[in-house]
C-alpha cells in the first residue's frame, strides 16, 4: 500500500513554498554578490592569465636573474633622538 498523504498537508506544503519562494527572491542580490565575492576569492583574477602569455615579457624571470650575482646587505637601523621632553613632565597644554 502506498502512503498517501492528506488535502491539508499538500496545503501547507505549498504556502511554505510560496514563503520560502517569496524570500529567496528578495535575497537573491545579497546572495549573488556573495557569490561573486566567493569566487574571486577562491579563483582572483591573476590566475586567469594563461601561463606562457604575459604581455611585457616574464618579468619573475628577469628580476630573478638580476638579483642573483649581487648580495644584498641588511639596512641597519638607527634611533634619531628627539627633541620632545621627558615623559614624566605633564604635558605643557591642556
């Protein structure tokens, strides 16, 4: 025997469609833009190029070949002394 369900159910069934249709339209911009913003995230726009056609040449080529046969020194860093008084003093205004 196939169970078959009642004339009230199908009713109910129905409205909570029209409700749930009637939301997803006024949803459907925020989620689009969702969307939009979740794909470029996962797929951003650099990786759409196709691997050999870059247009001014393999600039990650060039600039690697360059900075191999020179070293590179670390910047030393150095405290300029300032001119703006104690920290303990108050502040000269109110």
């Amino acid at each position: 025997m196939k169970k078959r369900y009642s004339a009230a159910t199908y009713i109910i069934l129905g409205l909570a469609l029209i409700g749930v249709a009637s939301k997803a339209l006024t949803l459907i911009i925020p989620i689009l833009v969702f969307g939009v913003i979740f794909l470029l995230y996962k797929f951003p726009p650099s990786t759409w190029r196709k691997p050999g056609s870059s247009g001014r040449g393999s600039s990650s080529a060039s600039s690697s070949s360059r900075t191999q046969g020179k070293r590179t020194r670390n910047a030393t860093f150095r405290v300029i002394d300032g001119n703006k008084g104690s920290s303990d003093e108050p502040p000269k205004y109110h």
